[in-house]
C-alpha cells in the first residue's frame, strides 16, 4: 500500500493502531504481528448453518430465516477485545478493517451465491445510536457496501429498545428479538436478495428475525454475514461472554 506525504504527517500525528489489540503498527498493516498470528481466523468453507469452520461446527442445524450464514473471526480473546473497544468509540479505522475481512468471507462463503442486490444491517433505535456516539453497524455496512459495490439497504427500522442479548440466556433469546424490527421500505424487497449484516453472531436471533421481517416481506434470498462467531463451549448451552 502506497501511503502519500499527506497520510505520514497524519501518522506522525495520528499513528495507525493493530484493529485488535490497539497497538502502534507499521501503516501498511492492520494488524499487530501478534494478532495476525492468532488462530481465530476463518477462511475456506464454512457451515452454513453456524458460521464455524467445518472442522468446528458444533451446531445441531436449528432453523433461521436466513439462507447460510458465514463470519470472519471466531468471537475470543483479542478479538473480542477489539470489537467491544471499536464498539464504545475506540480505533474508528476498525470498521475499514472489519469491512475488508467480511468482504473476503463472502467471496469464500458464498461461491454459490454471488448475486445479491442488496446489503441489509441490524439497526439501532435513535436512542442507542445517541448513547454510543455513532451507529456501528451502519458504519461497517457503508465500508462493506463500497467494498462489494453492493447498494445498501435503509429500509430496517428498529421499533424499541430491548435487553441487551448477552444478558439475556441462550434459550430466551429468540423471544427478546420478537417483534422488534419492521420495514419502512417493501416495496424494495419484494423478489430481491440480501446479504444482511450484523457485528457478532451469538445465537441468531437477531440476524434471524431481521431475515424473517425480509422473508415476509417477499425477498429471495438472505445470507447473513458477520465480522464474528461466538463459539460455544461443547459442553455447556452457551459461552459466556464478559
């Protein structure tokens, strides 16, 4: 990557950070070489129905709305820490590198299912994006519009605030999302395929019900597509995330 005088007094002054640990980089990186190394990242084929690597599946294939889901990180560690830094403000350039990561797991995800018009994301409600400063989701859809050149869709409409889904326990958390989205645009969606996109992949609740309000509304196809995947312990019904 060629970096011009104007972006190295910039990096004099603002020095390009590792999107995960936060670390000073060489500006022609992303990540730290420590966080290149880890082995959360997914590539090749994934199961659809989880997100995992096929070789980590752990999913008993429970029924979403969505038609495959793919992820580019597994959620742990200085993943988990990067994404929750970028979430309450922190490193904004994250969101470049979350989008260029996404991109790449599509194109390897969803060899059968390239054609897509357009890119869908879980919204928040004016109140949330207030708290935080910024909407993080549409942040990372807008970068991952411009990198698949895929037009994005603004037609989802949060209708209020619930509980967060990480305090909420594994098998409540399709209740919490019930009802809770809406779209202020069908007349878009009718006959048209979504690739809908969310920060983190917990249970699917969320991504599922905002497939759902797609599916009702008519559209062909929803693939659903996140930056991480919590992988859940074999032995227990969900990991816990602090």
């Amino acid at each position: 990557m060629r970096v011009t005088l104007w972006e190295r007094l910039l990096l004099i002054l603002f020095p390009k950070r590792c999107a995960f640990c936060n670390k000073v980089i060489r500006p022609d990186r992303d990540l730290c070489a420590d966080c290149a190394a880890l082995e959360s990242k997914i590539s090749g084929q994934c199961c659809l129905h989880c997100g995992l690597p096929e070789t980590r599946c752990q999913c008993r294939k429970h029924a979403h709305f969505y038609d495959g889901i793919a992820a580019a990180y597994v959620y742990s560690g200085e993943v988990q820490r990067g994404i929750l830094r970028y979430k309450d403000g922190g490193n904004r350039r994250t969101a470049d590198f979350m989008a260029q990561e996404m991109a790449r797991r599509f194109r390897e995800a969803y060899t059968d299912k390239r054609h897509i018009d357009y890119i869908a994301y879980v919204p928040h409600t004016d109140a949330e994006v207030r708290r935080r400063g910024f909407d993080q989701n549409l942040e990372i859809a807008q970068k991952l519009s411009a990198e698949l050149r895929i037009p994005l869709f603004h037609g989802f409409v949060k209708l209020y605030e619930i509980a967060p889904q990480k305090a909420v326990s594994f098998m409540y958390k399709r209740g919490n999302t019930a009802g809770v989205f809406d779209i202020t645009a069908p007349n878009l969606v009718a006959g048209k395929r979504f690739l809908l996109c969310d920060d983190i992949l917990t249970s699917g609740s969320t991504l599922g019900e905002c497939a759902k309000m797609l599916k009702l509304y008519d559209a062909e196809q929803v693939c659903a597509l996140t930056f991480a995947v919590v992988e859940r312990d074999r032995k227990r019904n969900e990991r816990k995330i602090k």
